[in-house]
C-alpha cells in the first residue's frame, strides 16, 4: 500500500450522540433477537419427509452463511510474533510495579511508583484486519470507546508514522474526570502497536508553563515513531 502524503480527519461526538447510538445499538439488537426468536420454530425435513423441528438447525445455518468468523478462527489470523522498535524520551520511566508481561507502563521519573499520575501504556493487539481493511479497524476501535465512554466527547484523527505506517488516534475526554484519555493506534497486519496516554489536566498545564511536552505529546512521538521489525 502506497501513502503519498499524511492525512488529517477530525471527528467529534457529544454524549447526546454517543448515547443514540447505543440507543440504535439497543434497538438493532432486540430487532435481531427478535428474528432469532421467530427462527427457533424452524427445522428441517428428514429423508423419510418428516419435518423436524430444530433450534439448531437455524444457529448453524446462521452461523455459516452470515459471513461472520469464528473467534478462534479469526484469531489464527493475528501474527503474535509480530512486533517493533520503540523509545519514551528522556524523562520518562517504566514503573515496574504498574507494568505487566502485556502492557509497559511509563511515568515521568520523580512519579514512578506514584499513583494518580500521568501514564503512557505501550503494548499490542491482534485483530482481525489487514493494514488495507484500516477503516474497518478505524470504525471499531471507536465504536468500542464510544460505548464504553457515554459522557466523554470523543475526537479522532488520523496521519502517518515516520515509516509511513496508518496512526489512528482517538481522544476521550470526559470534563467530569481530572484527566483525559489518548489512544494512539500503529496500524499492522492483524495487529496494532498500541501507546494509550493518561494525561492529568494539571499535570499537562504544568508542562506548558514549563515549556516541555506534556505526556500527549510524548505518547504521540512515542507512535509515530514506531518501526515494525518484521512483516511491515
């Protein structure tokens, strides 16, 4: 896939939409219940022609004509060898205690160890779409924040690694919390490098009175940064 030239889309929705949204997502589901409830009478005709009637008929025919996967199959997809090169600058550090097998937590190096302060998360995650199927990717790593985050505006944008490489992000900013969430997304094949930065508001206020980068920054660079090793 060739990428000329960065882009940049701004998107914005209040809590009034996120909430149609679940509304809609409410309706469609009782719509389908619905449909499967009415289905559950159906069956089938034996060689004898006996008609049998059979709940599980209708879920197996469902299951292999709707075009959606397996799980497991799906996940075979994800190449969980794939990985890449990354650095936090100077002045921040991994917080042992925070971190995980999965996830590597960094905080400035006077909070290391402390609680209730700016983050940048670094870690994985397999999907189930290509670096040509991005928008896919882009519609459901939103919609997934956007259910979880009703009273939070959400705004996204998207442009391109240094190597050329998809970089969505996605802000979720709830006026009711003292900080803001940030998710940066390193777009690969059926899997993202993912670097999700915590800002406290006042923490971030500091940094631009100080004249340095505040941890959005800094988690912004950290992506757009990012190198695959292999696959890319």
């Amino acid at each position: 896939m060739v990428m000329k030239r960065p882009i940049l889309t701004i998107r914005k929705i209040s809590a009034a939409q996120a909430a149609a949204a679940l509304g809609l997502a409410v309706c469609l589901s009782g719509c389908m219940g619905g449909v499967l409830q009415a289905e559950e009478a159906s069956g089938y005709y034996d060689e004898a022609g006996n008609w049998i009637e059979d709940s599980a008929y209708f879920e197996e025919s469902y299951s292999e004509n709707s075009g959606f996967e397996d799980a497991a199959a799906a996940d075979e997809t994800a190449d969980s060898s794939l990985t890449g090169t990354y650095s936090v600058e100077e002045g921040w550090s991994v917080d042992s205690d925070a971190s995980t097998s999965e996830k590597t937590v960094y905080k400035k190096d006077s909070c290391v160890g402390v609680e209730n302060t700016s983050t940048i998360t670094c870690s994985y995650m397999d999907t189930n779409y290509s670096v040509l199927e991005y928008e896919q990717l882009r519609d459901m790593l939103t919609n997934n924040l956007l259910y979880s985050n009703v009273n939070a505006q959400i705004s996204t944008s998207a442009i391109y690694t240094q190597e050329k490489d998809y970089l969505y992000i996605v802000i979720v900013d709830d006026s009711a919390q003292e900080y803001k969430d940030v998710y940066h997304y390193v777009v690969g094949d059926y899997r993202c490098f993912c670097v999700e930065v915590r800002e406290y508001r006042a923490e971030a206020d500091q940094a631009v009175a100080d004249g340095v980068k505040t941890p959005h920054e800094v988690g912004q660079t950290t992506a757009e940064e990012f190198t695959w090793t292999t696959g890319n």
